[in-house]
C-alpha cells in the first residue's frame, strides 16, 4: 500500500512531528495506495495503516534516531512511547500475555470486538517442539471474563492463568454485564407437537435487556448420541427465544432425551432432559 514516489525525499520537517517527536526525518517522497494515513507532519504522512488479514498493519515513516535526545523525557521508554502514539490514533493495544519463559512460545494471539463484546482468542501452534505451557493472560478488570470453550464464567479478573498445548486454543470474551445462567420454560398448548422451550440468557442487568443474543441449541437422544436435525444456532433478542425440538415422522426413539443450550457470546450454559415414550399400540 506504500509507493516510492515524488522528489521531495528525506527531509526534516519545522517542529517535528507536533505533539509527539520535535525533532525527526521523515520520507516525503511516498505514496500511498490502499492504505490510510493517521498523522501527518509538514503534508507528509507520518503514520500510516492498512489492513493485514483480519488485523492491521502500521507503518511508521519517521525516523527515531534522535528519540534518545528529544523524546526521552516524554516517556519511560521507546516501546511506552510508541504505544502512547498509537493508543492516540486508535490502534489497539497488544494482547497482554505472558508465558512462563517470557513471552509466548509460538502462540498466535487474535482479538474481536463487536456491540461491547471482545473475544480473545490464542492458538498455540500444532508442531511446537514441547508438551505445553503455562501461559498468563491480562484482563482489564472492569469487565466480566468467561472461559467460552468450558462454559466458565471467571469474574471481573485481572488475570487469567492456563495450560495451554500444542493444537490447543483458548477463547476468552469480555462482557460489560454478568450473565448469570441459562434457563428452560416448558412451553404448552396445542400448537406445539413436539416438546418446545423457551429459552432465556440471565444477565445480572434490572433493566430489560435489548441486546441482540445469539444462542446455540444441540439435541443428544438417549443414548447419547447428537440428534443432528436438532442442532441450530438461534437468534435470541432480549436474550430470548424459543426453541421445538424438530422431530420427522418417524417416531422418536423413547427414552430421556437433553437439549443443551449455550449462549454464543459467553459459552455459559445449560441444559434439560425431557422423556420420549413408545407410541401406543
């Protein structure tokens, strides 16, 4: 996305780049394609990012070779600094884990934000030459954390410790709210041929809640086994929807059948048992 272009060349610009570095050389013979600037010194772009896969990309044309006499006293270090500089423009910030030798042994970190909820996921790669690790991750504090794979809800934690091995991924989401659990009503009437719920994601808000939930609904028949046909993932709005386990024909094999359900956006969830019997002959 950054082309040599023009004649201008290196130059120092008056005054630095404002705000940040009073004294720097920048690049003014570039041009930019498919990417955005964030800052500009002089006309100049200074701090440029596009999109790299589903992240970003930051491109940095200014020199910092006089940072040590110019920039120093505005921060601890060169790496608070530049984190300081993009925090201003909106970049986010590294995600913050720790192995037990230091930083992480091949372990590829990804974030998701969407309507206040953050996702963060981290994959340790398959041929790792070890059995695992012992990995720390740092939470902001001020947000519910759930473990979404094992349904475990973790509390306004700071942090987060966990093994994680080869192959292995952990997702961890970050709610505003708490939620407290999942829950089945038996719905009846004659509409309803088949056993149907309906099905709720408690939240620890008074208010009514408005946000748009996703809910995922699996169906296992006596044996234990799935039941693929009853396998659907539901939008639930306020938290709510309602879920009839969707029998064919055919009867359905007696006995006590489950339905698990899980809230897509914490992992927590919740399930109910319901007897199928033999047709009358």
């Amino acid at each position: 996305g950054i082309l040599d272009g023009g004649s201008r060349g290196l130059f120092q610009p008056a005054g630095g780049i404002p705000g940040f570095l009073p004294l720097t050389t920048v690049d003014g013979g570039i041009i930019i394609r498919q990417a955005w600037a964030k800052r500009f010194a002089e006309g100049v772009p200074v701090l440029i990012t596009s999109a790299h896969g589903d992240g970003v990309a930051v491109y940095l044309n200014f020199s910092l070779a006089d940072y040590p006499y110019t920039g120093g006293t505005r921060a601890t270090s060169l790496h608070e600094w530049l984190r300081r500089l993009l925090d201003r423009e909106g970049m986010p910030k590294p995600i913050p884990v720790k192995g037990q030798w230091g930083a992480p042994l091949r372990v590829q970190t990804c974030r998701w934000r969407t309507d206040g909820l953050t996702v963060i996921g981290l994959l340790k790669h398959p041929d790792t030459p070890q059995v695992g690790e012992d990995l720390v991750l740092a939470l902001p504090g001020d947000q519910y954390a759930y473990d979404m794979l094992a349904g475990k809800a973790l509390g306004k934690a700071d942090e987060v410790p966990f093994h994680l091995g080869p192959g292995e991924v952990k997702l961890i989401s970050l709610s505003p709210e708490r939620v407290k659990g999942v829950a089945f009503e038996r719905l009846k009437g004659d509409e309803y041929v088949t056993p149907a719920y309906r099905i709720s994601v408690k939240t620890s808000s008074r208010k009514e809640s408005t946000a748009e939930r996703v809910v995922h609904v699996r169906v296992f028949d006596p044996v234990g086994f799935p039941y693929p046909a009853g396998s659907v993932t539901l939008a639930a709005p306020g938290g709510v929807c309602e879920y009839d386990v969707p029998f064919g024909l055919a009867p359905p094999q007696p006995g006590r059948w489950r339905i698990l359900a899980i809230d897509a956006a914490t992992g927590i969830r919740e399930d109910v048992t319901f007897t199928m019997r033999s047709p009358e002959p």
